[in-house]
C-alpha cells in the first residue's frame, strides 16, 4: 500500500532527529501530524486526514481512565445476596477452579456498605458516592460484564490501552491517530492529561506510547497549569519577532537543501517548525479558561480544593475536542483499594465524579456529544470477598484485584444510553449474561469511528499488528 511505504518510510530514530530542538522533541514530532504536509509532496504522508472504513458514528474519544480498578461493587452493581452472606465464607462452588492467585479461599464475602438507587427513566442503578454522574443515567451505556485476562495492574493496564498485556505495543491513541490522521492544526492528534492522586500503579509511558508506529503517533502529555509542554515556549526575552526571524533562516537553509535533494522529510521538517511556532501560541489559549462562563467553571468543579485538578483536565477534554484533537487521555490513580476501601472510594469518587458528569453534559448541551465518545473505566474490578492479606478490621476492610467481571461506562459517539449490557452473578462473581472481553470494547471503539479493527493493521517484523491482537468482536447491542 502506498500509505503503509510512506509510513514505513518515516524511521523513528531519523524522525527524532530531525525533530529535535528547543521547541521540544515531542512536541514537533506530533506536530507532524498535519495535513500540511502533504502540500509539500506528491505522495501520502503518515499525517494527512484519512477516511474511516465506513460512515463513523464518532469523531473523537475522551477516554476517562480510572487507573488502579474501582469497585463496580461499591458503584455500579448491587447484590442484596451479599448482605445476606456478609462476613460468611465465600460459597465453595464460586472459588472451584479458580486459578487467580490473587483471591483467597480463607476469604469471606463483604457485603457492600453503600447505598444504591436507579436513576433516569431507564432505572440505572448507582451508589450513593456518584450522584453526579447518576444525574446522566439516560446518557451512558453501562456494561457490566467486562472481564480481562491478568489481575495485575501493569499488564491489564496494558492490554486495557494497548491489546495485549505486555509492553511493546501501540496504544489504542496511537492506532486510532494512525488510521484517522489528525483534523486539529495546531494541536497533536493524541493527548494525554494526568491527575496523580499519590503513589500508584500505573504501567507509565508505556500507556501512550506508539512504539514500532511512527513517532508522530505517539500521545503528547499535556499538563493542566503553566506550560503546557515543557521546553515549548521560548526563553525569557525571545521575542516571537526573533524566534520568527529564526525560524526564516532556518526554513531557507532548508529549501535550499530541498533544490538539491528533493527529499521530502526537508519539507516535512519545514512543517513542523512553522506548526511548532503556531503552537507556542495556540497551547497556552488552550490552557486560558477566561473565555468560559463562570458557570461552566462551576459545573466542572473548577476551583474546587476537592475536583479542581481533575476538574481542569475534563475541560480541556472538551476545548481539545472542539478545536480537532482525535483521540484525549485522562488518567486518574490511584483507585487500588486493598484497606480501607469505603474511605478512599469516596475521595476519589469525590474529586472526578462532578467533573465527569459536567464533561458529558457540558459536551451535549454544546452539540459535541454526538461525535464524541466519552469512556469510563479501569482495568478490572474488585472482589467481592474482602481483602485478606490486610486484615479484617471492622471499617478497614478492602477489595482485591478482579479479573472476571468490572463495569465501564460509555456516553455519546452513537452510542444508546439509559441501557445496561450484561448481568453477573449473585454476588459479582462472574459474568452469566452476555460477557465481554476488553479487546471486544476495543473493536467497538474503532467501530464507533468507522474502523474495522481487523483491517486496522500495520507490518512490523513480518506481521500484520492490529489493536485487537487476534482477538475482538464488535458488541453491536452498545448502539442499540
């Protein structure tokens, strides 16, 4: 294919050289991803916008990613079967021929202390520690049967971002930039925002990475104050008149090396230098909040001692959106609850659940939902037996790591809201209705925006590579 040559073309160590400068590496190497581009050549380049396989539901997707698994038990799934069972050993048939290392047949089952009521005319059911989010039942698909293969954080994380559960393989960011191209023209493709609540698990860089990909695909870490990429902005007393100046010689130099030797990554480094300047502009309005009404900032949770990190990150989620970004990447850690489970499940409940909603009503009420899908979730669940390695203090109980069944929850980009997809066990063990795989909600995420995840490939090493592994099937019913 012609497209994959000039992808293949575009050797990542060439590419970095080339693009490394005070303007920050990364930041010109995502840049790249402009149409522009293809102006300067007769031939495809990596980063022109590209048709879908088919008529796309979505556009772009902001995907809110809750590192460290948080307990669907305590805010999705209620089991009134667990209270009659709280602190009873756990049933011998639910732990015959379990192979997870992890749960303990010493354990017994914990009832969940929360309380939950449905919302919406659909009836979703949710905990009291996500009442903003409640508020949105009728918008959000809820599936409750997502199940993975590893209940460690770094490979589920993994194969949650990336396909399968170890490093060394695009993220699904980089896959859906690298079939779809970039439509912002000023901003990279893929955009990773962080909220660190401390210490936690989280499988790094490796989350966001492209990998064997070109570089250009790789997801640009943004911050939410100050500047939004390090090294971007110029030094103090570098007047944008020199730094223009600068870039002039710079871009004659290069075209007449262009009149020389027509290689078409002089012009491409020409591009990233002129999209750079454009956005040492463009990246701090990004980050000015002044042009919001002071009632969205309050809807958000902006200011707030509690959301306001979280808070910034969600709206940004929508300017990134609205001004072309294709593919935006919150993560927030850590939600690993092995103690005292009912107080950090409402910290952190506490700092993104306001901010969550407002992003999905905020994007509906400005008409971006339809072409925008919103994903909530983390790598697998919790347990429904308390945590043992821990002790069993009354109050300071928590949840082990769950592999067989976890809820995520999907808004927007065509998908049906008000519905509930799937059906555990008594007791959320496992899933006896309707199970789906993680790389079945990948394959539907692509689908969404008109990919076929099994013709989305790429040649590495005498392979064809897809997100989905070999695995994968579209879970239509999330559609309706």
């Amino acid at each position: 294919m012609q497209f994959q040559e000039a992808v293949s073309n575009l050797h990542r160590r060439c590419f970095m050289k080339q693009s490394a400068s005070g303007l920050g590496a990364i930041a010109l190497a995502s840049l790249l991803q402009n149409e522009a581009n293809a102006r300067q050549s007769d031939r495809p380049t990596p980063f022109d916008p590209r048709q879908p396989h088919f008529k796309p539901r979505a556009k772009n997707v902001i995907f809110l990613f809750m590192a460290g698994a948080p307990s669907q038990l305590d805010l999705f799934d209620p089991k009134p079967e667990m209270q009659r069972l709280h602190q009873q050993p756990v049933p011998a048939s639910f732990l015959a021929g379990l192979s997870d290392s992890l749960i303990k047949g010493s354990a017994r089952v914990m009832a969940s202390p929360r309380t939950f009521t449905k919302h919406g005319e659909c009836g979703m059911d949710f905990s009291d520690y996500l009442p903003h989010l409640a508020k949105r039942a009728d918008d959000l698909c809820m599936i409750r049967t997502m199940h993975t293969d590893t209940s460690n954080h770094d490979p589920a994380q993994l194969l949650m971002q990336c396909g399968v559960p170890r490093f060394g393989s695009p993220s699904m960011g980089s896959w859906v930039t690298y079939g779809l191209g970039s439509v912002s023209q000023n901003l990279p493709g893929f955009i990773v925002l962080l909220s660190n609540n401390g210490p936690g698990d989280i499988a790094g860089t490796a989350l966001w990475d492209s990998t064997f990909l070109p570089a250009p695909y790789r997801g640009v870490t943004f911050r939410s104050k100050g500047d939004p990429i390090l090294h971007l902005a110029s030094p103090d007393g570098y007047t944008p008149e020199r730094q223009r100046d600068r870039l002039t010689a710079i871009n004659d130099l290069n075209r007449i090396r262009f009149q020389q030797q027509p290689d078409p990554e002089i012009t491409a480094r020409i591009e990233a230098y002129e999209l750079a300047f454009r956005m040492q502009t463009a990246a701090p309005e990004l980050l000015e909040f002044s042009q919001e009404t002071p009632a969205t900032l309050e809807s958000y949770g902006i200011g707030n001692e509690k959301t306001d990190t979280f808070a910034r990150n969600c709206l940004l989620a929508r300017r990134m959106v609205e001004r072309g970004v294709r593919f935006v990447q919150l993560y927030h850690y850590t939600w690993d609850d092995h103690s005292d489970l009912n107080v950090n499940l409402k910290v952190n409940c506490d700092k993104t659940d306001r901010p969550a909603a407002a992003l999905i009503h905020d994007l509906k009420q400005r008409g971006l939902l339809d072409d925008t899908l919103v994903i909530w979730g983390g790598e697998f669940g919790r347990t429904p037996m308390n945590e043992v390695r821990r002790g069993n203090s009354p109050g300071k109980e928590g949840r082990d790591h769950h592999k067989a069944a976890f809820t995520m929850l999907l808004a927007g980009g065509g998908v049906q809201g008000g519905q509930i997809i799937g059906e555990t066990d008594e007791l959320g063990f496992n899933p006896v209705k309707a199970p789906i795989h993680v790389n079945d909600l990948q394959a539907t995420i692509l689908h969404a925006l008109g990919l076929d995840h099994e013709r989305l490939t790429y040649r590495h090493q005498g392979r064809d590579f897809r997100l989905t592994d070999v695995s994968g099937n579209v879970v239509h019913q999330v559609f309706g």
